[in-house]
C-alpha cells in the first residue's frame, strides 16, 4: 500500500485497487507515481506490519524493494532494503534549466538595453527630447517631477497575475507548484491571495482621488456596484467556458466572484469611512492655512503624496506625486507612528469583526444533522481513517452546500482524489469571503500607507511591520505547523492563518519592488508592469482560450515538456500585454 501526505489513508498499489498478494520467495511488479514523495507500507497477510518505507522515487526508475526475513516463521521481525536497479531521471532538472534561461535573458536584456541606450537613445534624448520638454514645461509651467507613476503596484499585480497562469496551466505538474491537496503551502497558492491584496492597495489610492475630486456618494456607490457586478457575472459567464452547461448547474462561486464580493464590501467601507476622515483632515488645513508645502502635522494634518489623477484599481494606471521629502516635520502628533491605525479605525475595527466571524463560525458551529465534530476543518473522505466520511470542508463545506447547492458549486475539489471524497467543495465559497475581505482590508491598509506618510524609509517600514506583524499571528494560528495548530494553513478553506500569511509575503513583495523599482529606481519592473497594466483582461483571455493554438498543443507526458508548455503560455499573454502596452490599449472594468 502507498500513501503521500499527511494522515493520508494508505491506498493499494494495484490498478484495481485490491492488494498484491506477494508469495513466500517469490516478486510482484508494480507501478508508483513519482508525482509525489511516497511512503509504502508491506503488510502481512494477517494484516501485521512488515516495513513502511518513505522515498521519492524517480521518473522512469526501476526499483526493487528487497523483504529480508530474520525468522522464517515471523515476517515482521525483517528488515526491508530498496535496491536502485535503474536510475531514473531527475523530474526538477527542468527547472533548474527553465530558471537558468530565464536569468539568462534577463541578463541579456538589460546587456542590450545599456548599450542601445548608451549608444543611441540617450544622445538623441539630449539634444532634443529634453530640450523640447524643458520648453513645454515652462510653457504648462510644470515642474520635471510633478507626475511619474507608481510602477512598484503595477509590477506587483503583474508578478501576480502572470503566475496566477502559469500555476492555472499546470506549473509543470510538480506537486510543489500545484495547491496543496489541503492543509499547508504551495507556490500555487500564493498567487490569488496577493491579487487580492493588491487591489485593496489601488483601492486607497482610487477612492482618495474621488474624494478630492468630491465626487459624490451616489457616483461612488455607482462605481462600485457596476463594477462588483461585471465582475460577477464575468465569473459566471467564465464557469461554463469548459463546456456546454445546464442553466441550473452553472458553477455559481468563482475567482472573478470572489473578486467581486471582496471589492463590494471594502469599497462600501472605505467610500463610508474614509472620505468622513479625509473630510475632517481637508477641512482643518483649511483652517490653519497651510499649503501643500506647509509644515503643520498636527493631527488630520498629514500630508499626502497621492495626486488627483489616480485611475483605476485592477489594472490599471496608478499616479502618484513623486514630491516626497526624506525626515519628518518638527512638530508631529505622538501617535505619528500609527497614523493610518488612528485616523481609520473603523475600517480595523470592520477587518477584526470578520476575522471573528471567520473563527466563531468555523470554529463553534456545528453541521447539521452529521456526526462531523464542532471545529472540523478535514477534507473527509478517508482522512483520519474515514472517521468524518461526509465531512469535508466542515461547516464553510456545509454552507455552500445548503445555500447554493451541491450542483452548483465546485464538484473536483484537490482532495477528491487524494481522500476519495464524494461531497463536492468549492475553494471559493461563500464563508472565505469574510477572510478575502481580510486580506484586501490590509492591502487596502498598505495603500493608506502611500498617503499618509511622505519618507521612503517610513512607507517600508510599515509595510515591514505589518509583515512581521501578521506572519506572526500566523505563526501563532498555526503553531508553526504545516498541517496542525488550532487554525492549520489552509487555501481551500481560507483559514485565517493562510491569509495572514499571505498578507506577510505580500507586504514584504510590495516593500521589495518599491525599493528596486520607485526608490532606487534599480529596476523597471518589466515584464511585470506590463500584464499588470490589463490583468484582469489577461485572466479572462487566459481562460477564455485555455486550449487553443498556439496558446496549448500536444506534447509527451513528461515534467520537462510541461514545465517548458506552461512557461510559454504565460509567456504568450504577457506578450500580449506588451503589444497592448505599446498600442496605448488599456482596458479597465
């Protein structure tokens, strides 16, 4: 019998799932899937353990496990000896490869990129680019660095988006850039959470600039619906790309869904809350008469580095004023530090009340009319010895179930196979909601950042603090464990301890590509910035044309020509985001 993951129920090695009966002196041949380590398990036929074995076997391999005897009369008193008769192929050479030709073009990129500057661009720009601009900027009266844009929030939702299709493509089909079959960590759970936060970031910058722009109530509660919608039904319309649907089984949860209701509800909030306190901040530099240059930062008074030309959250052209001053103002309030805490407590208020209602419902309501135990948060199936058979996802399952439907929800969940669950689970179901709305509260948080404070170092440092801050209540959830802890680490569930991990990453990505990119100016951010300019018309066009040529096309069956089929996939729509970059085609929803 084999097994792969934790408490995983061991399963027999033969195609009809009955065991291989192996006679004294005799051997069997059997297949194991290398897609995962595994972990075989001899057993005698009175049912008495013989040896468990824990290995990652190889592609193509050819292994002999070897049952040595001490006593004829008691098996379980041998020893067991794996023998390497073949050695197979490394299935993470392609990686290694696949990462070394990507440097390699970077290198070569920025190599040409330097000489044809050095050669061509900047003797041409002096003399005569920058002399036309000098004029026309005494003619607008503009100074050189009125507007340059934010490129750090683009290069961040491009970075996410991009291997948000590479993981939906395949990843290579490596367990370890696939999601995590429940429990735990994988690269490809990374990607949508980010997308999350990152929205929540433009979203600071998007209703600040109506809120200068007074523009009122009803337009911004306009916005906001008309957007949540197309969004959802753009969800629903994506659901039956795969195939031909019954109207009443159409998949009603999805990616874009959850997208929609995440932006809906911290959109409200914030268009509510935020613009009363910027009211109040407008109003008293008003008062003391101040102007944008003043030194006044009592409180209300801060100043921020956000122009009125901010556009767009989810893909699209984010403006800042780049007139920021190093050091702080002699006189500041004594609560400075935690400025975006003080002035927007109702919104943290809002993000810990859902947070509560995440862990009061998963953790104190019981399914209904089942023997599941209060606080299961198992995949079912044949976990924990098929204990909790009808069991999966506990109550966030439950719900799904009773509200929309099981037919219309998610029917092939990532531990289906794995557990032999019937019961259909949506990943993105109605009670992860509340922590998506969690984590778009924080990104929405790191964007108040960017107007409160005008230093560099203090906009890092907060992101940095709110990083160690968050990893460590998620360390804590968690216990540090990948599978155990009061609040395990889980996608499929959007436990509390997955998004406050994913926040912490994701702080620390923002503060990373806001150093290289708008700080030191040490990296363009390409090609990131550029799918990050349309995502949201790069994942609709992505799974729109999923298994179309010259998108997908036939190739062997092997981790090498995955990984390489993937990587151009993505590749092929980060090209198109490009082209659209350099036509001027930027399409906003």
């Amino acid at each position: 019998m084999f097994c792969f993951f934790f408490r995983c129920p061991f399963q027999y090695v033969s195609d009809d799932k009955t065991s291989v009966i192996i006679p004294p002196k005799s051997n069997s041949s059997f297949q194991v899937s290398t897609h995962f380590p595994v972990t075989l398990k001899l057993e005698t036929s009175a049912l008495r353990n013989v040896c468990t074995q824990y290995f990652k076997y190889a592609e193509c391999g050819v292994y002999t496990l070897n049952v040595v005897s001490l006593s004829p009369d008691n098996l379980t008193a041998g020893t067991c000896e794996l023998q390497i008769n073949a050695e197979g192929q490394n299935s993470e050479i392609p990686i290694y490869i696949a990462l070394a030709v990507l440097v390699g073009l970077a290198v070569l990129w920025i190599v040409l990129k330097l000489l044809i500057y050095r050669k061509c661009v900047r003797p041409f720009i002096r003399k005569t680019i920058l002399r036309k601009r000098e004029v026309s900027d005494l003619i607008e009266g503009k100074s050189a660095a009125q507007k340059t844009r934010l490129i750090s929030l683009d290069t961040f939702r491009g970075i996410s988006i991009t291997l948000m299709i590479f993981v939906n493509f395949g990843a290579g089909k490596y367990w370890f850039l696939e999601h995590a079959i429940w429990h735990g960590l994988n690269f490809a759970d990374l990607v949508f959470p980010w997308f999350v936060f990152i929205m929540g970031t433009a979203m600071a910058l998007t209703f600040h600039s109506l809120k200068k722009k007074e523009v009122s109530y009803v337009k911004q509660l306009k916005k906001i619906v008309t957007r949540s919608i197309t969004l959802f039904f753009l969800g629903i319309v994506g659901n039956t790309w795969w195939a031909v649907t019954r109207v009443e089984n159409i998949r009603i949860p999805g990616v874009l869904q959850r997208f929609a209701a995440t932006y809906l509800v911290v959109g409200l909030v914030d268009m509510v809350f935020s613009r009363k306190l910027d009211h109040k901040s407008e109003n008293k530099e008003k008062q003391t008469g101040k102007d944008e240059n003043g030194s006044s930062h009592e409180l209300n008074e801060i100043e921020t580095s956000s122009s009125s030309n901010v556009k767009v959250e989810l893909g699209s052209n984010i403006m800042l004023d780049p007139s920021v001053e190093e050091g702080r103002a002699k006189r500041q309030p004594c609560w400075y530090h935690i400025t975006e805490l003080v002035l927007y407590w109702p919104e943290w208020l809002i993000c810990l009340a859902f947070i509560a209602l995440h862990l009061g419902i998963t953790l104190g309501v019981k399914v209904p009319d089942s023997d599941c135990p209060i606080g299961y948060h198992g995949p079912g199936g044949l976990a924990d010895g098929g204990k909790y058979y009808n069991c999966t996802g506990g109550i966030a399952g439950y719900i799904d179930r009773w509200i929309l439907g099981a037919e219309r929800i998610y029917n092939w969940p990532t531990c289906k196979e794995m557990y032999k669950t019937i019961l259909p689970f949506d990943p993105e179901g109605i009670l992860g909601t509340a922590t998506s709305i969690v984590i778009c509260f924080l990104g929405l948080h790191a964007g108040k950042v960017l107007l409160v404070y005008k230093s560099h170092m203090e906009r890092v440092a907060h992101w940095i603090v709110g990083a160690l801050i968050t990893g460590g209540l998620a360390l804590l959830l968690c216990k540090g464990s990948k599978n155990e802890g009061w609040v395990p680490i889980n996608k499929n569930l959007w436990s509390v301890s997955y998004v406050l991990a994913l926040a912490a990453m994701a702080y620390l990505l923002l503060a990373a590509c806001y150093i290289l990119i708008d700080m030191f100016h040490i990296w363009t951010g390409a090609p990131f910035f550029y799918p990050g300019m349309n995502a949201i018309v790069l994942y609709v066009g992505h799974s729109a044309f999923s298994r179309s040529f010259p998108i997908r096309f036939e190739i062997p069956e092997n981790h090498g020509a995955r990984l390489a089929l993937d990587l151009w996939s993505a590749a092929f729509w980060v090209l198109v985001a490009f082209y659209m970059h350099r036509r001027g085609v930027f399409i906003k929803i």
